[in-house]
C-alpha cells in the first residue's frame, strides 16, 4: 500500500510541474495533492499543520498566478484589451507548445493593444509586461511544484 501511494504522489507532483506550463493543470494544487496522499501514510514526514499551511501556499501561489501577469501588463502601461489578448494567446499558445507557451501571451497582448487601439510602441511595452508576469508566475509555479517533490524524494533517504 505505501508503494502505491508514493507512486501516486510522484504521479501528482509530476503533474504539478507539468501544470506549470500548462494552464490547463493546476500545477500547485497537484503538488499539494502529493502531500496529502503521502499524509496517509503510517510513517510519514507529513503533518496536518504542514498540509494546512502548504495548501495556503498553493493557493496563494494559484492567485498570483493569474494576477502577475494582469499586473505586469498593467505596470507596461497595457489595458484590459492587452490582458485578454494575454490570455486569449496563452490558449492559442498551447497549440503551438512548448513555444507557442512562451510565445502566446506576448504576441496574445501585442494584439489586444493594437485592437484597442494602442501605438505599435506601445502594444509592444504592454507585451513586454505580459510576458515578463507570465514567466514571473510560471517561476513560482514551478519553484513550489519542484520543491514539493524535493521534499518527497529526501523522505525516502
């Protein structure tokens, strides 16, 4: 039974990571996932105030996730135009992987601001924010994912 845990808890927390490039998965909620399934466990270095206090983290992370970017955009001097063409090219974006991943937002905000109505200059500082808020939060999310599973492989020694 614990091997089928620990294997159930690398599954999750391999998703997490891949769920931080993926929108499409919730990459700190999964590795957060990991930790609770190893809370099952007989032995475990998992504690209830451990599980508690890295799913505030996970969420925390999970908001600022979808913030920093809007942030960034803003702090370019992007509008709300900008933010949803970062968005809209984020889902394009995810056709074109592991590139298009990269790629998607900058040109996604470069495109709202230009139907907006922005200056090509200006699109472009507003991409330039979308993408660094992009990799901003993709950093966190793959920061936490990466030491969750850092936790779980120094338990096994």
């Amino acid at each position: 039974m614990e091997t089928l845990l620990y294997l159930l808890a690398f599954a999750a927390v391999l998703l997490g990571i891949a769920g931080s490039f993926l929108p499409i998965l919730p990459g700190p909620p999964l590795a957060w996932l990991a930790l609770l399934i190893l809370y099952f466990l007989p032995e475990t270095f998992v504690s209830g105030e451990m599980l508690v206090w890295h799913g505030l983290v996970a969420g925390a992370i999970t908001l600022l996730d979808y913030y920093i970017p809007i942030w960034g955009t803003r702090q370019f001097g992007g509008t709300a135009a900008g933010v949803r063409g970062s968005t809209l090219g984020l889902i394009a974006g995810l056709f074109f992987a592991p590139f298009g991943i990269l790629i998607g937002p900058f040109v996604g905000a470069y495109l709202g601001e230009l139907t907006a109505g922005s200056n090509q200059r200006q699109a472009f500082k507003a991409a330039i924010g979308s993408f660094f808020g992009f990799v901003a939060g993709t950093f966190l999310k793959v920061a936490y994912a990466a030491y969750v599973l850092w936790l779980i492989i120094s338990s096994l020694w």
